[in-house]
C-alpha cells in the first residue's frame, strides 16, 4: 500500500533556488552599486569586474532555471493524473525544459498550457543575464580636487599689466591700454580663437567683460543718419596718396589722382570715450593712440552719469551700438595631445559696466575696473576706423575707360579678423548697386561669402554676435598670459579644477528590469509548482526509477512489445506515440476486480480511472 506523504525536499529546494537566484540577482546590484563613480585603476581591474559581473548574472538565471525545473516536474503531474496524453505528448511534457520542440505541439499547447508557460520561462531566462553585466560602464568624467590656481575674477581683482604710464605732448599724465593686453587681444582676434594656457583647469568660472550689440534706438539712428551723410557727402581732389598718418573719414577717400568718392562699409568708433591725443596731436587731428577719433554725430548728447563704454558700428546696411557689460562666464576645457581646446562656453550678462571716473587720466581706476576698460580698449582699437571702397573720376591707361577703384582700410584692423566673413559685409548694400562704376563686381571680389569657419570665418554668422563673440574671445584668452597677474604676495584662491579620469557608472534600470521580471516569472512557476505538490499529495519525479515504478503495468508491456520498442531507440517508438496513456487506478488489474487495492500507475485512458488525493492503492 502506497503511502500519501509530501516530502519537503522538493518544495524546499524549488523555494531555495529560488531564493539563490534572487539573492545572487540583489548581490550583482550592490557589487556594481560599490563601483559606482569609483575611478578604473586599470585595465585589467575593469576585465575583472566584467567577469565578476557575468558570474552573477550567470549564477541568478541558472539557480531560477533550476527552481523552475523543480516545479515544472512537479506540475505536469497533474496533467497525468487529470487529462488523456499520448505518448509523444508525454514525452514532450517530461522534456518541455530541455527540449523547446514540445513548446510547438499543437497537443501539449491543448492539454498544458500552463506547463509550455513553464517551458517557456525556463528557455527565456537565460536572456535576463544578457543586459545585467552591460550596466556598469566607464566613462571619462571631471573629477575635481581642490587646487590652488587662480580664478579670472582674482586676476581682475590683483591685476596688474593692464594699463600703463603714458604722457601725451602736453605732458599730461594718462594710463593706457598695456603693450600685453592688446597683443593678446590681438593673436585672439586675427586667429578667430582662444588662446589657452598648459596650466588651465578644465573648467573655470569667473566674472569678466562682456559686451552686448544692439541695433541702434531712435536717437541714436538719428546720430548714426548725420554720419552716414557727412560721409557719403566726401569728394575731393588731391595730387598725392594721403599721409600716412591720416586717419580721419576725410582723409581716407583720397586714393587716386582726380576726384574720387568713397562707399562706406564699415566705421566704427567709440564715442563714450576720452580722446586721448597722439605724440604728433599738434600736427595731425586724425585717430588717438587708442585708434579712435571724434565721429560728427550732429547735436546727439550722451548722458554721461551712466558712465558706460560704448562701441558704435556702421555698415552699408544697418547700424549698431555696443556696450560693455559685466558678465558671468563658465568655460570648459579639454585638453588631448598636451593641445588644449574650449569644450564649451557660457556667458550670463549682469549689467552693464559702469565707469567710475569717467576718464582715464587718473590713477584711480581699481584693478578690475582697469582691467575691464583695458580689455574693451584693446577690442575697439582693432576694429575702429573705417573700411570703404574708393572709384576715382579718372580711368585708368591702357584700359577700357574703366575707372580706377580698391579698397580702402583706414585705421581699422578688422579685415585681418574673422569679422570680414559677416553678412554685413558679404552682403553689403553695393553688392546689388546697378552702377557704372562696377562696385557690385568689386564688392563681390573683395569680401566673398564664407562658411563661417576658420579665421576668415564669421562664426556667428550677423557682426553683432560676432562682435560680441570676439570680445569673450578676448576676456578669456587673458588666461594664456601670466604677465598680468600680480600674485606674488597674496594667496591664491581655491578653485575646483577638473581632470578627465576613466570612471566607472552603473545605470541599475537595466539590471532591475532584467532580474525583476526574470525573478517575478521564476516566482510563479514555483507557486505553481508548490500547489501542484499540495494538489497531488505527494511529491513527483522525473528520474528512471520514478518512470519504472509507475508504467508497470502488463498492458504497456504487450503495447511495447507489439512494436519491437524494447530497444528505446526512435524509430521504433513511433509508433507508440499515438497510444493514449493517463496516471490513475488501473481499472484491468486483477486484484484490483477482487475488492482488493488497486494498482496505481499510467495505463491505457480507458483502462485508467480518475486517482483522487487519499485514494487507497498499491
């Protein structure tokens, strides 16, 4: 008499792995989770956290495929006991975990939908281990210690270099633009970049000049009309080139022999500004020692108490006024070869820049404010003055009576700058004049459209960016020059520097949703199997002896040895395949028609009656 008796081994060890895999699942999380940020300090210790990561992984989906197994084993049981199986469906249903051709029969889909769900988990599980080890990656990310390097605003603040003594010939006393400054503002502009120091930190912040360009208001478009006219109106006759020190509007038309008339493109000039005279003042009434000049604007009055600096700029088309701003600036820097490049730029505009003397002949400007009007100094001395083409009256020998014509750049140094590429001036208002004189032609030929790269190139396109562009080209490239600081005696500033290291990031999304769902299908084919174990009483199994014990019946001997199946090879089991088999009482056996218990094992569906949980058999 068999007895009715669950064994715990089973269910325990379906519930065991299943905790095994889980935990070896939660264990890959907090193992890449420690490595998270943590820098990789060699090659070989990151191969070793990919194995490590592939052994957990690994490890997770084969303790849930075994706990998988388990129930399933114990789940189709029910099936056995419940419903009809031919043979081939059996074979199919005992190998559902090991051989995924069952999961395509039409008859297991029929009779155990819930065992193929079964199968099919314990084939996908293997995929939850695919994604998990990817998770931990290694980036290059700043790390910042602190340094002791100088920010930009403690230059501004202990500046020196920025201004220098400089007598006029009157003797007054003056400061001026330094030597320094306007050869780096100078190597900035012409090569349309930044100049970086081998010392700079990856990312720096600091407060510096600015500048932002406007089209001009009302007011002032009346200022700029008055300019523009007395301008277009200059046409005069001289016998000789202009002297070389002329750089004055009325100056610089006189190219040629005859009449000649000169067709603005751009001037510029800072009108805010004290003019301070040159060495030979008394000879000349032509541009400053900072390249400027005193532009007639007609009865336009600045109001002085703002105290701002402004740079106004007209071109053929359109008219503009700078002002210098204070500003935030956020730089980032990255550095490849021992070359440095900026990886990226912020500038925030505070407000304007105000003057708080008003003039510069004075020692009183504090370093920052000497730094700041230094530097717009230095931008205004390469781009004040004028740029124009100059058609003379008289035509040229040996020609076709065309006329004499070329372009004039008088004091302004900005065709040497990336400005020349902007629109304003590509695409001034002659290029389109329909004239006899050929300035659509030469416009053309003078200034060709760019792309907007390199140092011919206006980066951003419209002279007003590209204006502003420069000058934070300028106040940034002040970096590259250690001859304006004043250090020596005062303590440097701590300031977060930056530097690139390979670092390891975890990214968990990818490993929970992996391992979640992995552990959430794991967990129900063992609740399956749990209750299969509790529906059937007893605790099944899938071994030789639990097959041998349960198909001794002399009706399956006769059915296999009508087919010469002995063997156990294929060829001669197919024709078993159609026979119909169920587990239950076996309704032929002998004892069983005597009143005595009846023989449990799988037979034929219609010798086969239903076993019942407690039924008395043997």
């Amino acid at each position: 008499m068999v007895q009715w008796r669950i064994h715990l081994l089973q269910p325990s060890l379906m519930v065991f792995f299943l905790c095994l895999g889980i935990g070896a699942a939660v264990g890959h999380h907090f193992y890449y989770r420690s490595r998270n940020g943590k820098p990789v300090p060699s090659e070989n210790d990151q191969q070793w956290i990919i194995r490590i990561g592939t052994a957990f992984a690994l490890a997770s989906t084969g303790f849930l495929r075994v706990a998988v197994g388990l129930a399933h084993a114990q789940y189709i049981w029910t099936i056995f006991r419940r419903k009809a199986v031919s043979l081939g469906g059996i074979d199919k249903l005992f190998t559902l975990t090991s051989n995924p051709t069952g999961l395509f029969s039409a008859e297991v889909l029929r009779v155990g939908s819930i065992a193929v769900f079964i199968g099919l988990v314990s084939w996908c599980l293997p995929l939850a281990a695919v994604f998990p080890p990817a998770t931990l990656s290694v980036t290059s990310l700043s790390r910042e210690p602190h340094s002791n390097l100088l920010s930009l605003h403690s230059q501004y603040d202990q500046i020196s270099g920025a201004w220098w003594p400089y007598s006029t010939a009157n003797l007054t006393s003056i400061r001026n633009t330094s030597p320094t400054v306007l050869r780096l503002a100078m190597q900035a502009a012409y090569g349309n970049t930044i100049l970086l120091a081998p010392n700079l930190a990856s990312y720096m912040q600091f407060y510096g000049p600015s500048l932002r360009c406007e089209d001009a208001n009302p007011a002032q478009q009346l200022a700029f009309a008055r300019f523009a006219g007395a301008f277009a109106n200059e046409t005069f006759v001289s016998t000789s080139n202009p002297p070389a020190s002329a750089r004055s509007p009325s100056e610089m038309a006189a190219a040629f022999n005859g009449t000649t008339q000169s067709y603005l493109i751009l001037s510029a000039f800072n009108p805010t500004a004290e003019i301070v005279r040159r060495w030979d003042e008394v000879q000349f009434s032509g541009a400053d020692i900072n390249n400027n000049w005193k532009a007639d604007l007609g009865n336009y009055t600045f109001d002085h108490d703002n105290n701002t600096q402004q740079l106004w700029v007209q071109t053929s088309n359109r008219s503009l006024v700078c002002t210098l701003m204070n500003a935030s600036f956020d730089v980032w820097y990255s550095y490849s070869g021992g070359h440095g490049s900026v990886a990226g730029q912020s500038v925030e505009l505070l407000g304007p820049w105000i003057d708080p003397t008003f003039t510069r002949a004075n020692d009183s400007l504090s370093g920052r404010d000497a730094a700041y009007l230094s530097i717009f100094t230095a931008l205004t001395n390469i781009v004040n003055g004028n740029v124009s083409i100059v058609v003379s009256d008289t035509t040229q020998p040996l020609t076709s009576g065309a006329k004499k014509a070329g372009l004039r750049q008088m004091s302004s140094n900005m065709l040497y700058t990336g400005l020349a590429g902007c629109d304003e001036l590509t695409h001034n208002a002659w290029v389109a004049e329909p004239d006899n004189r050929g300035l659509n032609n030469l416009s053309r030929a003078l200034f060709p459209p760019t792309d907007g790269s390199g140092a011919n190139g206006c980066r951003n396109g419209t002279l007003d960016r590209a204006l502003e562009d420069l000058m934070n080209n300028i106040t940034v490239s002040l970096l590259a020059s250690p001859d304006l600081n004043n250090q020596k005696d005062a303590v440097p500033p701590l300031l977060a520097t930056s530097t690139s290291q390979p670092t390891y990031v975890y990214d968990f999304r990818p490993l929970l949703a992996a391992y979640a769902s992995a552990a959430a299908a794991s967990l129900l084919c063992v609740l399956i199997g749990l209750y299969a174990v509790h529906s059937n009483g007893v605790t099944h199994s899938s071994s030789f002896s639990a097959i041998m014990a349960t198909t001794r019946n002399p009706d399956l001997d006769e059915l296999v040895a009508s087919h010469g199946a002995s063997l156990g090879d294929s060829d001669s089991r197919k024709g078993l395949g159609m026979a119909k088999l169920k587990f239950g009482l076996l309704l032929t056996d002998d004892a069983g028609r005597r009143g005595a218990l009846r023989h449990v094992a799988f037979g034929r569906s219609d010798d086969v009656m239903q076993l019942r949980k407690g039924d008395p058999c043997c």
